[in-house]
C-alpha cells in the first residue's frame, strides 16, 4: 500500500507543478451574470466559443474559467429557454480579466424558464439503475445526498450524513473488524451498510470520510438484479459517489476544531494537469483526530483520494480514481447482552451504568485501512451506444485488538471484558462490461442495459482466540479491576491463552449477466424489465494450522434475480406513479444434518418486494416529494425442527422460516424562495419473522431498528444586501424506542426513543467560509445496538474555516 501511495503522490507532484507553470502562462475569465433587474443569475453557462471550457454559474451569479491561452475569444452565456449573450473578448499571458454580463429576462422570468438547469432540481443518476434515469422515470426509490448539504452540516462523522434519509437508522457504530464490524445502519427492516462506491463492491472495517463523497446515494430495496447480493442487503444499498475531476482549476482548504479536542483538516483541489486540456485532476485529502466523551477513547484518520480523467478523443474517455484511508481507533464501548437468560435490567437506565465509562484504555487499538482503486473507461461507440469497461479493487485490514464487554453471568450484571488481536486481511476484485444504449422497435422508444460482472472475493484470517481478561462492575468507579487492562497485560493474557487461534482464509467469486430495458410505451408511460443470473461459487475455507478444508465450505449455487417497474407520468415531467417488483437473494453454505437422510444442501434465500408510490416535482422543482408504501416478503429462511427417527429426536436444520417487512416512507425536499431549503422525511416499518424459532416467532428482528423514524432539516441563506451569505440551519431527527433484544429466551431489552436537535450559523463569501455548530442541542443521553448498547455522542460543539480558490 506504501508503495501505491508513494507512486500516487509522486504523479500528483508532478501534475501538480505542471498545473503551477500552466496558471503563471495561461488566463483566467471571471466575473458576475445577473438578470435585467440586478439579482444574480444561478446556473447560467457561460461558455469560450471553438474552445473546450465551460463553466456554470454559482448562486451569486459568479463564474470563473481558467487554464486560458493567451488570444481572442467569444464568450457566450445560455441557458435553457433564455436569449443567449455573445461578448467578445481578449485574454493575455497572466491576465485575470473581468467580464459581467446582464441577461435580458429578469429574475421573475429567469425563475419560470430555467428548469433544466436549476439547482433545485435532482440530477440524473447514472448509478441508481445503472443507466442514465430521471428520478420521475426510475420506479425504485432513492435518497440522495449531496455534498452541499453535508458541507451545510460541517459533517466530521460520516454516519451523521446518512441521518439525512428517511427510514435509515444507525443500528451499529464500526467495531474495526472484518466480520461485521463496519458502521450498520438498518433499512426497512434490514441491516445494509456502505458497501458500494461509484457503484463498484468497496467496504471497510473502518469509518468513511466525508472529504471524498460527491453525493450519497441510498437505494431502498432489494436490489440484487443490476448489483449482485455478494454486498447488497435486502432493505437497500449505500452507494458513495465520489468526487471527480473537473476542467477548471480551484479548490478549498479547511480546518475544524471543537469538542473532545476535535481536530480536522481538509482539501480538496482539482483542475487542468496539461497544455492539451485534455488531462485533469482532483486530489482530496483530511487528517481528524478526536477523543472520546469517554474516560477513555480516541479516533484518527488520515484519507488521500486521488483521482485522473483523461479524455484521450471525443469517444473515449478513462477515468483513474483511488482512495487510501488510513485510521486507528480504540474500540467503541460496546456491552453484550446475556443470549441465554431473562434479563435481569431491561433499559438502560435499569443497568445503572455509568456511560462514561469505557473500560478500556489508548493503547489498546485498531488499525483500519482500507484502499480502493478504481479505472473506468467509457467508449461511445456511435450516437446511440456507449461501452463501459470497469476494473477495480478493494483491500481492507484489521491489525490490533478487538475489545467488548458482554453481561455473560447467569445472576447479575456484571461486566465481562473480552479481547482478541486481530490480523485480517480482505480484497475484492471487480471486473464489469457494460452497454447502454437507446433503440427503437416500430414507434416504441428502448433504453437498454446489458452488462457482466465478475468479482474475487478473498479472506485471510490470523486472529488469536477470545480471551475473557475480568469482571468489572459498570455501576461503581471503585472497581479494583477497572484500571488493571493495558496492552502489555493482554498480550500476556493472549499468550498464555490455550485456546486455538483461528488461521484460515476463504476464496469465492461470483460470476453474472445482466440486462435492462426501459421501454417509453407512450411519451408518459414507462415500463422496466430486469434479470439478472448470477453463478456464485466458493472454493472453501482452508484451516491453515490443521491443513484441511473446513466442512461444508465448499459449494455453488446459481439464482435468478428479476426486477419489473411501471411509471406513468400524470403530468408529464411532474407528477408520476409508480409500482415495482424488485428481489433479492442471500447464498447459503450446506449444512451437517444429523441424519443422513435429511439433506444439507440448502437454497438462496430470496426476498421480494413490491412497492407502489408517487413522486412530485412542482413549481419548477421547487417542490419534490416522494411517498411509497412496501412490503418485502423473505422465504427460504433456515431454523432449527426436531427429526424423529427410531424413537429419537435429532435437531435438523429446515428451510422454511419466512420474515415479513412491510411499511411506508415519504420524503420532501423544498426551495420555495431564493435561500430557503427544507428537507423532510417520514418512515414507518413493521417488521416480524413469520416463522422462525419458537423464541423469535411473530417478534420483530432485532436487526429490524425503530419503527418509527423522522429527519427535518431547514436552511436560509441571504442572497442579497451587505450580509448576503450569512445564513442559519435547523433540524433534527426522532427515532422511536428500539427493541435490541427480543426473544422468548430473554425477554425484551429496549432502548428508549429521543430526539436529536442541531442547528448551525454561517457566513459563507466567495473566498472564504466560516460556521458554527452544535449537536445534540438537548444534551440526549440515547444508544444503538443490536443484541448490544452503545452510548452516543452527548452535546458537541464544531468550529469551521474554509478558505476557497
């Protein structure tokens, strides 16, 4: 990895001298568009004619072109249904010139007929059905988050953004290690995480940094047709979409301060990389360290992401991206649930704990990096078809200890700490082919997706077992044993341990085909039909200290995944219907049965959903809502049944366990009046196993989350006067109580509901930013878990400067 940073940095050195020199020889273009009244004119472009620059205006009416070569050019400044402006100007070596332009409407008129290129209005996603869909043309639901807002928000924590969408919970905070141990959110009834970037497998045991997000995208569902189930769940996926190069050089640097001894700085710099213009570049990168509101606790990160686009012809276009993210954590205060007995407390303010308290100490850490590489090349074969041919890789680690407490006794509370050292090693190879393109059959118009994918899995295991190091009490400070934990007496304890380690590594691959046609029936009706085939195949899990392969690890199995969608536009480009049929499945590995009759061999499980809903964009998109009602249905669960032969009962493992997850979800996102932004959500889930183990029959999973869930947000921003840029935020999120234990076996353990407030001052000019912001307005006391707490974040409090070029 050193290696790949190294060469990384020395091509950015280079470029980046190179783009120096370019600056000291070449001009820039900048100035103001406002309308005939004088109000600054958003989203304009503004255009060198014969000359491959173009640009967009910002939403004081501001542009900026650079990487200009001296001599004569005509610019030209247009959008959608407005008189276009000409004005021909003269650009020398050096030279910064000013040039403003007063459009012919007013900004009444400008509000009316500038739809396509208004803010407000969503873009087209390349990523949410893996062809280019509007969000009134695609029938899945989706949630997209972009930078400006996580920018709004000063987001330090990654998670935090996420807050933003309607019925997702964080249900786990990252553990550091390679099995589940990432940042698990749930999702109508489901656990998801980040699993995807640009739409490409990427995971991490660790925590993703905000620097490098372009956009979030959240696909509610099943969604296994167009990306597979190797890393999809099925109550959606997170895709993080990064930020790519652009043809104008600028940037911004950031530093943040604020509690716990918060500390961040950030970057991100991007523009031309040579004379030609046609190389460019984008380099982001953050260093953050914080404590924890804990006795003990702190995490660090330090994220370089790289990225190239080289337009090698009018047809060809490759992109290079990567990210190198290094960090290292103590583990989170995570306490365990007893699995096997009634619960003896059953909230956390029964357990009596003191929650500041982390029974551990800075020496006992994790590290997590994690390395994404990615190289994209995009052919268009003639006006109708594209080619897309995609190679990427994805490492991530776990170096260091594993720490968590577990209330394992059978009469009390007491806390038992828990500790392994883990070495682990994950990569993921993803090959993809795709084409997309547009045909005709008679006057019926086909968008069209036909794609292969392939995709290594491999797993290297070197952990030592778990070692039980005591017991503490978490009610009283005067514990003896609380302070005895180091890492000098672990490594001890893991030494003397007789316990067998576990030294293994798995291979899988996954090899599918895939298509998708979007066929326009009518102008307003719109129906999409998906199938995917997908061939997993694991070639086992090798124990190396026994030089065998473990049983049952071995195995193939083949599945079909469909996808059906209708959408029929009411009023055509702002009101659409929706309805859908989506699926998903999950490989499952054989079994040992007990008797040899019975067969181990098992299904995928499947999950299918269907969903009907509506999607609005009123007022010239000022106004977009979403609202759907779903109902997910998962077969081919497995569970545990009595086989009576010869008189004597054996516990077999049957298929036939069902889990139902059904509910609805509405999201409003508003720009009634130039600064005003308003976003909203709303989600409803019930969720319960139909048929399961006696335990956990007709009871809602664990992994399922709140029922109920809110987020609100409210933003204004002056754009006129002399505090024009001065601007105030506002909202929060509600999250119903969470049963993070229900079973029979324990009872219910319930974390109680509660209501997060934050709100955030700013003042943000064209060369600089500054913000203020406090969470947690309330001061909440409030956990997540699943079979587990963990205590949040209190009160914090973050202090922002951004200066920008």
């Amino acid at each position: 990895m050193k290696i790949k940073l190294r060469l990384f940095l020395f091509l950015f050195l280079i470029t980046g001298s190179q783009t120096v020199l370019l600056a000291q020889q070449n001009g820039v273009l900048q100035g103001q568009v406002t309308t005939a009244d004088g109000k600054p004119a958003e989203s304009i472009t503004v255009s060198l004619a014969n000359f491959k620059k173009t640009t967009a205006t910002n939403q004081k009416g501001e542009y900026k072109l650079t990487g200009i070569k001296p001599g004569t050019y005509t610019i030209r400044v247009t959008g959608v249904g407005l008189t276009t402006v000409e004005k021909t100007i003269t650009i020398n070596a050096g030279e910064i010139l000013v040039t403003d332009f007063s459009l012919n409407e007013n900004h009444a008129t400008l509000q009316e007929v500038v739809i396509a290129t208004s803010k407000s209005k969503p873009s087209f996603s390349e990523t949410a059905a893996k062809m280019p869909l509007s969000r009134l043309e695609n029938p899945q639901v989706y949630t997209s988050i972009s930078k400006e807002l996580i920018n709004q928000q000063m987001t330090v924590d990654f998670s935090n953004a996420l807050k933003n969408t309607p019925g997702l919970f964080k249900i786990q905070g990252n553990r550091g290690i390679n099995t589940d141990g990432a940042t698990f959110y749930s999702l109508r009834g489901f656990r998801t995480e980040v699993s995807m970037v640009d739409g490409l497998p990427s995971q991490s045991n660790g925590e993703w940094d905000p620097i490098t997000v372009e956009h979030l995208e959240v696909l509610k569902g099943p969604s296994a047709t167009l990306y597979g189930s190797a890393v999809t769940s099925f109550g959606g996926l997170i895709n993080l979409v990064t930020k790519k190069p652009v043809d104008t050089f600028g940037g911004q640097v950031s530093f943040y301060t604020g509690s716990y001894n918060l500390t961040r700085f950030s970057a991100d710099v991007y523009g031309p990389a040579n004379k030609e213009g046609n190389l460019f570049f984008r380099l982001n990168a953050a260093y953050q360290n914080q404590q924890s509101f804990q006795d003990a606790g702190f995490r660090k990160s330090i994220v370089i992401a790289p990225a190239f686009e080289i337009r090698a012809s009018d047809r060809l276009k490759i992109n290079l991206n990567a990210e190198f993210n290094n960090s290292e954590m103590t583990s989170p205060s995570t306490i365990f649930l007893n699995r096997t007995r009634q619960f003896v407390a059953r909230t956390p303010d029964e357990l009596g704990f003191n929650w500041k308290r982390s029974y551990t100490t800075n020496d006992i850490t994790m590290k997590m990096p994690t390395t994404n590489i990615r190289a994209i090349a995009t052919y268009k074969l003639n006006s109708d078809w594209t080619s897309q041919t995609i190679i990427s890789s994805n490492t991530r680690k776990s170096d260091g200890y594993y720490q968590y407490q577990f209330i394992r006794k059978a009469t009390d509370d007491t806390l038992e700490r828990n500790v392994s050292l883990q070495n682990t090693i994950n990569t993921a190879l993803n090959i993809q082919q795709n084409f997309t393109g547009k045909f005709n059959t008679g006057s019926i118009k086909h968008r069209a997706l036909v794609g292969l994918d392939y995709v290594h899995f491999k797993v290297n295991n070197d952990n030592s077992p778990y070692i039980v190091f005591d017991f503490v009490n978490g009610e009283y400070y005067d514990d003896r044993n609380y302070a005895k934990i180091s890492r000098y007496a672990l490594d001890q304890r893991i030494a003397a341990s007789t316990a067998s380690a576990t030294r293994n590594h798995t291979v899988s691959e996954v090899y599918s085909a895939y298509a998708s046609d979007v066929v326009n029936i009518t102008s307003q009706l719109m129906a999409m039909l998906s199938l995917r085939v997908d061939r997993f195949s694991s070639q086992g899990t090798r124990n190396h200290l026994a030089d065998t392969l473990q049983a049952n690890t071995r195995y193939q199995q083949t599945s079909f995944s469909p996808k059906f969608g209708l959408v029929y536009q009411v009023v055509k480009n702002q009101v659409s219907v929706f309805a859908n049929y989506m699926n998903g499945f999950s490989n499952l590995a054989p079994v040992t049965q007990p008797v040899p009759e019975v067969s181990g061999v098992l299904k995928p499980q499947q999950a299918n959903q269907v969903e009907a809903g509506v999607k609005v964009e009123l007022f010239n998109s000022k106004l977009n809502v979403t609202a759907s009602y779903y109902d997910i249905q998962v077969d081919n669960m497995t569970r545990t049944d009595v086989y009576v032969k010869d008189g004597l009962n054996y516990n077999i493992t049957v298929q036939d366990g069902t889990q139902r997850s059904k509910g609805f979800e509405v999201e409003l996102q508003a720009n009634p009046v130039t600064g005003l932004h308003m976003l909203a959500g709303y989600s409803y889930n019930d969720s319960r196993l139909t048929k399961g183990a006696p335990a956990l029959q007709d009871r809602r999973p664990a992994s399922a989350g709140p029922r109920n869930l809110g987020n609100a947000w409210i933003s204004y921003t002056l754009s006129n006067g002399k505090a024009k840029g001065l601007g105030i935020g506002f909202g929060g999120n509600y999250v119903d109580e969470h049963m993070t234990a229900n079973s029979a076996t324990t009872g219910v353990f319930t974390l109680p509901a509660y209501t997060l407030l934050n709100g955030t001052v700013f003042y943000d000019a064209r060369w600089y930013r500054l913000g203020v912001k406090l969470d947690n307005i309330t001061n909440e006391l409030y956990f997540v878990g699943q079979g587990t707490l963990t205590p949040q974040m209190p009160r914090s409090f973050i202090a922002n400067v951004t200066i920008k070029f």
